[in-house]
C-alpha cells in the first residue's frame, strides 16, 4: 500500500497525494535517484562511543567486519540538532547494557547517497531556521512557531514525508531485514519500513503529538501518557476530523529515553546533590548550546548574572557549547573576561572524559568550557558532566526528559512547549522561563534558598521509583521481542 495515500486508514485527498508525489520528484531533480546503486556496507569501531556504550559504526564502504545478525541492533539516526543523537545514545546505552551491540546507522552520514543529500539539505534548513527566529520575533511568531507546533502536525506532512522517504531506501540493501531497528527519527523508520525492514521501532521525540513522526508499519514509542493518547487518536491532524486511531500493538508509552549509565545512578547522584545543597558547597551549573548554535543571546545575559559567582567559588560553571565554536567566540566577544577565567576542554576527548570523572568526587572550581568537533564528543560530553552537575541551564527540548534538575529556558519551535509542561508536572525541572527576565528570575531563586533544587532533586527520585526513566529499555524489548 502506498503509505502516502493512507496512514493508518486515513485517506489522503488527491491534493495532498499529488503535492507529495511533487515533493519527491523535486528531490530527484536536485539530489538525483540512486536506486539502482548498491552500497558496500561495513561495521567500524566508534572510537568516542564504543568504550562507554559499546557503539559500532555502520559505515558505507567495504570491509573485513560485518554485522552480528545475533546480538546486534540497529540504532537508525539522523544528525538534526542534538535531541535525535541524544536519543540515539540512550538507545545504544540500554542496548549495551542489556547484553546487546548497537549499531550506529546515520542516515545523514552517508553524503554520497541521495537520502544524505536531502537530510543535509533539510538539517541545514532547520538550523538557519532554528538561529533566525531567536534573532527575529515577527518571523518565529508568524513562520517558526506555527510550522513547529500545527504545520508538522497535519497528515498532508506525514504524506510528502513518507514519499520523499522512498529515495532514502538504498543504503538499506545489505542489512538483514529481520534485523531489530531502532529509529530515532521518522525518517529513517519511515525508510526502514520502505526497505522492508519488519522489526523497526520508531521513538518519537519530544511530548506533542505531530504527523511528521509517524512512521507505519512500525512500533511508535513514546515518552508520555499525554503524547499517548494524542498519538492513538491522531488529534488535530487533519483539522477538527476524527480520525481513524492508531491500531492497538502499535503504540506504547514506554517512559523517558535515558542513557543505563544515569538511571542506574540516579538514586546516589541525586542524593550526592542534596548533600552538597545542606552542606552549602559550591553549585555546579551546566549550561548547553543546542545543535542549531541558537540562543546566544540568552546564554551571554545568564553568563553575565553568574560570572562574578564563579569568581567568588559560589558556583563552578561546565559550558559546552558543542561542535559550535562559534558559539563560544560569540560569547567571548560579548564578555570578554569570559575567555582568560576559563579552562578550556576543546577537541580533547580524553581530557573531557577524566574531567568529568573526577568531578564525581573531587572537589571543583572555576569555569570549564567544552568543544569538541567530534559531533559524538559533543553531545556525550553532556551526559558525562551531567552526574556531577547540580543544576542544567537548557531549551526544553529532549534534556528536559533528562533525571537533572533543570531550568528550561525559552523553546525553540513551539512542540518544545511541552517537554517544558512534562518536566515542571513530573517534578524534576522547572516551568518554561519564556523571557530572560523570567530566567535570571528563577535561577536567583535557586541559588539564593535550596527549596527549589532540593524539592526537584526528591521528585527526580520519586520518578525514578516509578520507572519514568526506563523508557530506552523497554523501547529495546519491543525491537527484540519475538526473537530467538
């Protein structure tokens, strides 16, 4: 069945079927057709990853090492911002400790292909559109945020998505299509499912159901029971329609995508938080540049707020600014003093990683600024400073899932509203600070008395009881599940 015609029962108007078949031809015309091409597939070490988490890389060319068809998974990817790396991460960290070797298969990683032509070409897109509506109100108000929160939401998007999917199939060929795959981005489920792949689990991000992240023909997984009910009904995807609900079987809420390596920790990081809160030591406070570089503006207004802190040890300062160092030269030029208080942690991996395992318990000081080029360095580096951190500055995008207590400042693109809803209701973080008055605001607060940091602490714990955080295993069960 052409999955631009139906999605889940729901038929598709002649319109829409017809701009999404023009969709796809304008993506052969600009990126070619290579369905007739078939790629060489080998595995390689991942050299940032496979020490911590046990990753292997899927790389596009001949080679000695093959794939183990027994205890392997498939971790399908895309490199759009941070949030569907991140959730790839925890995927292949669940994985891992559950005995299994995950598979690293980013889709935007093969460039020679027609599928990474089209995924580099829409990830650039995002970006810029990521950057420009923190520096233009009237262009988020009236472009960004509606095509965030309804425009990704409507079927009519799924359709020219599902055909646009169809040219990203040809790197599929040598996988084995009993093989379990785990996609962390509709796009490659939705190839996945076009390649023929019959054990795919598509792990919807973020808490606010759209169309753009179905992917049918595989297990949807999400973080919320909210997101659950808004998925199964399909709401608001096609106007004020009822539609016809995702089918039972193919849609469970399985909890939060976290990494093994923090759930099984959470109990002793959580109380080694509140100890240092009694104890009045030093706050550390992490604050994250997302992968589009945006919200610089905002960072510079917080960092001006905090610096004389760090000067007097009240707090010590973890910056990781990524694989944008850009980023950093803008905030150096913003506050110029940043530069020579710093000790910088850049395109060093092994330095960052033994940072931050002495940060767990030794005492530390100062301001610690992390870059990598490395785009694994860049994004791990958060989840290795995050035990030790106290406090996580962020956008509510897929860290505010994270057991950390946070502060969630501005969104970028208005589905990020309700990652920011989930974290304030589930306890572990604060409500969306939408100005940066209203930032400076809560984080005075938080440091000036510890009943804020101290009562998100205890609710992080309390989730945890409950299994809130467990949603990477049992997103892993359901990819294996029927398998001898």
């Amino acid at each position: 069945m052409d999955k631009s015609k139906q999605i889940f029962g729901n038929v598709i108007s002649d319109k829409d079927y017809q701009n999404a078949i023009k969709e796809k031809r304008k993506y052969e015309k600009k990126f070619g057709n290579d369905s007739k091409e078939t790629y060489s597939l080998s595995v390689k070490s991942n050299a940032t990853l496979e020490p911590f988490i046990g990753v292997q890389n899927i790389v596009a060319e001949a080679g000695d090492q093959s794939i183990d068809t027994q205890k392997g998974i498939i971790i399908g990817n895309i490199r759009m911002g941070f949030g569907h790396y991140r959730i790839s991460m925890a995927m292949a960290s669940a994985a891992h400790a559950m005995g299994y070797i995950p598979y690293w298969f980013d889709l935007n990683a093969y460039t020679n292909t027609t599928g990474g032509k089209i995924i580099s070409h829409l990830n650039g897109l995002y970006s810029m559109g990521s950057r420009w509506s923190q520096k233009y109100p009237l262009f988020n108000k009236l472009y960004w945020e509606p095509l965030n929160s309804e425009g990704f939401k409507k079927l009519s998007y799924n359709a020219k998505d599902q055909k646009v999917a169809e040219l990203m199939t040809p790197i599929f060929q040598e996988i084995p299509k009993d093989m379990p795959f785990i996609a962390t981005h509709a796009w490659p489920a939705q190839a996945a499912i076009h390649a023929g792949m019959k054990k795919v689990v598509n792990a919807i991000p973020d808490n606010w159901p759209m169309a753009l992240h179905l992917a049918e023909g595989s297990i949807h997984t999400v973080q919320t029971p909210s997101s659950f009910l808004g998925y199964k009904i399909l709401k608001g995807m096609d106007g004020k329609k009822t539609l016809k609900p995702i089918p039972d079987g193919d849609l469970y809420d399985v909890g939060h995508y976290i990494d093994h390596e923090l759930v099984a920790n959470i109990d002793v990081d959580s109380e080694n938080r509140i100890e240092r809160i009694n104890q009045k030591k030093t706050i550390r406070i992490m604050i994250t540049v997302g992968g589009a570089g945006a919200q610089k503006e905002i960072f510079s207004q917080i960092l001006r707020l905090l610096l004389p802190m760090a000067k007097d040890n009240k707090v010590v300062l973890y910056i990781n600014v990524g694989d944008h160092l850009s980023v950093w030269k803008g905030l150096c030029q913003e506050l110029p003093e940043i530069d020579a208080l710093s000790q910088k942690h850049f395109d060093n991996w092994n330095e960052t990683s033994e940072f931050a395992e002495k940060a767990l318990s030794d005492e530390i000081q100062g301001i610690h600024v992390f870059y990598d080029k490395d785009i694994f360095a860049a994004v791990y580096a958060t989840n290795l400073l995050m035990r030790s951190t106290d406090l996580i500055i962020t956008k509510p995008s897929e860290l505010a899932f994270y057991p950390i207590p946070k502060l969630l400042i501005k969104r970028i693109g208005g589905h990020e509203a309700w990652g920011a809803i989930r974290s304030s209701e589930v306890g572990d973080g604060t409500i969306e600070c939408e100005t940066t008055q209203q930032t400076l605001q809560m984080l005075e607060m938080m440091l000036e008395s510890s009943e804020i940091l101290t009562k998100l602490n205890k609710h992080i714990v309390q989730a945890n009881n409950i299994g809130i955080y467990n949603g990477a295993y049992r997103a892993i069960e359901l990819a294996v599940k029927g398998r001898s």
